[in-house]
C-alpha cells in the first residue's frame, strides 16, 4: 500500500469485475477521515468496499515522490469535471539541483496538505493505539521547538521546568516568572481542589483574552510571545485579530502539550511525526480495514450514482469499468464529484448531499516545501520553528510555522532536509507574501549555518551541490472548516435528510494547533442525531 509509483507511468488497469457486486458500505476516496470510516465499518463486522481513483492511497493526505507531487499538485489546481473547484492554486514549482535530485527519485515522501504533527497525548494517537493502527505504523519526536526572536535569531523554547533551567537565553527573573505562570496552569488543572497550593483561575479570567490574562500575570513580552505561539499555537495575532484565543482555550491547550512531554520514552518533546510521511496515517487505518475484510481497488473511478426509479434514493454506484455496485450506504469524499447520474432524480440528491455539508470556505492557508542540504540548526535534524506574527513585516497578522525533517524519517535522502511552510491568509497576494519572507529568513539562516553542518559531509553529493536550496514549491489550499461525509440508508433518501438519520461526521478537535484547520486533531465518528460514539468505535 505504499503508493510511491508515479501516476503518469502506471498503465491502465484492466479494470476486473469486483466480487460480490452488493456491499454494506462503498467509500470513495482513502483520505485519512475515508479511512477511519473504512476501519471502523469493517470492525464492526460490515462488507466494505473502498474506492479511490488515484493510483495511491491517501487522497490529499498522501505523501509523494517530488515527480509524483508536481503531477497532483499541477493536476488539482486546474477544474476538472471530477474536481470542478482545485482545492490548489498559484503552484510555484522551482528545481535548483536537477541532476542531484534526479539520482533519488524514489527516496522522497512529500506531504501533499502539509504535515500532521501530532501531541503525544492527543486523542488521535489514542485512537490509533485503541483500534489497532498503530501496529502499521512508527513515530519519531519532533525533538526541540524555536521562534524567531526580535534579533532574528531562533531561540529555544523552554516548554518544561527542565527546559527553562538550562535555557540560556532567559534571564534568572524570566525564569522565575515563566516557572510561577506554569505552577498557576498545573495548579489549575488539578483534580485535588483540597490541596492548599492549588489556586484556581476565576471564570472571569478564563473569559477573558488569553494575551490579556498574560499581561495580568505580569509576564514579559518574550514570555507572552513563546507562550501564545509556541505552545499555545495561536494562529492570530492576539492583541489586534478578531480570532482572540480565550484563557480557558489557552490552559486548555497547554495542558495538552504538558501531558504530552514524556508520554512515551522515545519521544524527547510533545510531538511526535510519523516515519515515510503523514501518508501513512490512512494507510494504516486501510490496512486496519483490510484485515477485518475490507476490499480495496485503486484507480477505479466511479462515473455515476445508481437510484431507484420508483423511491428516487440512492441505491449503488456504477465503476468506470462499466459494472454497478450495490450498496446500503456511501461516504463520498467530498473533494471528489460524480459527474453523471442515471436518474432523474439525481440534482436532487447532489443538492441533499450538499445541503448537509460543513466545509465551509474559512479562507486559505499558504504552503511551502523546501528540500535543502543543510539544516538550520546543525545538531538538530526535526524541529518546529515558529515565526510569531510581525516577527518578519509589520503586516504579518498570522504566525509561520515552518517544520524541518531529515533523513531519519524516510521522508529524504540522508544528507538532506525538507522544509514544510504554512500560514494562514485570507488571500493568495498575502499568502506569498508570508511564505517569501519566511523562505527569505531561513535561506539566511541556511547560509550561516551550512559550515557548521556535519551532516553534509555524509555524501560526496552534497559536496557537489553547491545550492543550498535545492527544490521548492509554493502554492496556496483553500481551506475549510468542519468535515461531514455523507451516509445514505435505503430506503428513502429524502426521509434520511429530514430526520437527520445515519449521518457519519468527522469531528476535529484541537483544529488550530499545528496545521490550523487542516491538523489532524481529535478525530471520533458520531451519528448526528444522537452524538454517541458509534458503538464499533474500532475496537
């Protein structure tokens, strides 16, 4: 299931007949939300039958080879009739070391939709370890985290008691100011409410502005920063953006990256990121899926959706090899539109499909990957760097988080780095404009720090190559908010839509941590009508 062969290579399959031709569920699409669904139905004992027309898994969740992710990104930024709307735009491709890259075409796994890093303690990692997905795949740490401090220079960010004694770039009064803040948090979040230490926050307080409750607390400019963007993740600058993080979301979010230091023995900080890319996250819950008796079939489009004549409701869907495919229920992946239907009837079932959708347009969020030769920090290979807003320019009202990852997860050649950018913008002008000045402060940072990198010398190559940026491509992806897939149920479609019955929804909790709106997060699948878990639950 690995996917890694290139999509303009692959001879069309022959496309033979699917057994049996009637199944309790067909998923279109093996994005990670797709697969969840896949892994959770077929534990539960359903048939399944999962449908992708890529020649890979992951949809928008895979990861790539270089030619292979210029091929998707080229190929999804232009309408189509299966894509009608390009969640990709303004793809900027540069290749500045063709001849070296070209010695490793299969030793790259790029992120299409940027990188899913996630917290040790996050609910996701708890769900791959409860349903049994966590056996297809391996993490590695994201070992420190940095932020650009008003010298341009990165700085560590102390995001432990052990980290702020050995920071050096805090002062003794800093220290004692950060470590008093974070005695209050803990304090806060205790379920001993008897102890005398334990002082816990008003509810007034917790209303209020996170960036307002940390000047009450007297903390300094550099402490407020590292706080709100570093470990609170905060997307917007908080003293000016309507998008104001409240106390009670702050702790909130602290919390979570507390429990998550040291939550496993092998992962040096709070977040952890999986070895051969983010692509594996859906593979895994595929081959879950597959285990239980899920049947997968690759590059197999589906051309039209099958009604009942007499009821009007959904009933199959027929495959472009020609044969029809019955089934109870479907999940559509929302990127993806059925372009013809042979019923009547079939406007109105888009529009119910439609009708039911949350992904809301929530503006857009600008992307970069970068492969380099050097690494920003000479003795660090995975790290976060984060860009706190008007860090760069005075306009920058949004925080850049850009992730760096060597050779030790699979995801390039040893010897190298990719560099994942991304910013939150409300336009595609804005959105370039974060991602050259980040790319403009980092290649500075490169420069400075190519001398002082050992890992360079590992092969003759990097010797020759004398760029230290080597490939590049920046585009902008829309963005949206919520993710609902639609299920059907015979046998009368408009009376599922009226009572809201038997529909599955992808909840994302923790949405603007990492990745913003497109992080990974708390993932649970629920019916809409009763919000309990579904009772499989991928045990």
């Amino acid at each position: 299931m690995t996917g890694n062969e290139s999509e303009s290579e692959l001879p069309v399959p022959p496309y033979p007949p699917i057994e049996p031709t009637a199944f309790d569920l067909i998923v279109i699409g093996t994005g990670l939300p797709e697969s969840v669904i896949s892994a959770a139905a077929s534990a539960s004992g359903k048939s399944v039958l999962h449908l992708d027309p890529n020649p890979f898994y992951g949809s928008h969740f895979s990861s790539l080879s270089i030619a292979d992710l210029t091929h998707f990104l080229n190929s999804h930024s232009t309408p189509s009739s299966v894509c009608p709307d390009p969640l990709y735009s303004d793809v900027e491709i540069s290749n500045y070391a063709s001849r070296l890259l070209s010695q490793h075409p299969r030793n790259f796994n790029l992120d299409v939709s940027g990188p899913r890093v996630l917290f040790c303690a996050d609910h996701a990692v708890d769900l791959m370890l409860k349903s049994g997905a966590s056996h297809y795949l391996e993490f590695k740490s994201i070992d420190a985290t940095f932020m650009l401090d008003a010298d341009a220079k990165l700085c560590s960010v102390p995001d432990s008691r052990a980290a702020i004694f050995k920071d050096k770039s805090l002062g003794l009064m800093e220290k004692n100011q950060l470590m008093r803040f974070f005695k209050l948090v803990q304090g806060h979040l205790s379920l001993d409410e008897s102890e005398e230490n334990n002082v816990r926050i008003s509810e007034e307080d917790l209303d209020s502005p996170f960036a307002e409750f940390l000047t009450k607390m007297k903390l300094p400019h550099k402490i407020k920063s590292i706080v709100l963007y570093a470990i609170a993740m905060a997307d917007y600058d908080q003293e000016v953006s309507e998008y104001v993080l409240k106390t009670r979301d702050g702790i909130n979010r602290l919390a979570l990256y507390n429990s998550s230091i040291g939550r496993f023995q092998n992962a040096l900080g709070a977040l952890i990121y999986p070895i051969y890319g983010q692509g594996e996250l859906p593979q895994a819950f595929c081959r879950r899926a597959a285990v239980k008796g899920c049947l997968y079939v690759l590059r197999m489009p589906v051309i039209s959706l099958l009604t009942d004549q007499n009821s009007g409701s959904y009933k199959g869907v027929r495959l472009a090899s020609g044969q029809d495919i019955l089934s109870h229920k479907l999940v559509l992946d929302p990127s993806f539109t059925v372009p013809g239907s042979l019923a009547s009837s079939h406007q109105q079932l888009q529009e119910s499909f439609q009708a039911f959708s949350l992904s809301d347009n929530k503006g857009k969020v600008a992307r970069g990957i970068c492969i380099t030769r050097s690494s920003l920090k000479p003795d660090l290979s995975n790290f976060l760097v984060i860009f706190p807003p008007r860090s760069l320019f005075p306009e920058q009202v949004t925080s850049i988080r850009v992730l760096q990852l060597g050779g030790n997860l699979a995801v390039c050649p040893l010897g190298m780095f990719v560099l994942y950018f991304s910013a939150l913008c409300d336009e595609v002008n804005q959105g370039k404009k974060l991602l050259h000045a980040a790319l403009s402060a980092l290649q500075k940072l490169l420069v400075t720090g190519t001398a002082g990198n050992s890992s360079t010398a590992q092969s003759e190559d990097m010797e020759e190559a004398k760029p230290t940026l080597l490939w590049s491509a920046l585009y902008i992806q829309d963005l949206s908010l919520g993710y609902c897939i639609m299920v059907t149920k015979l046998p009368c479609f408009q009376d599922v839509i009226r009572k809201k019955h038997y529909v599955l929804i992808i909840l994302t909790c923790n949405a603007c941590l990492i990745e913003s709106c497109v992080y990974l997060g708390s993932v649970w699948i629920y019916y809409l009508h009763s919000h309990t878990r579904w009772k499989s639950e991928l045990q």
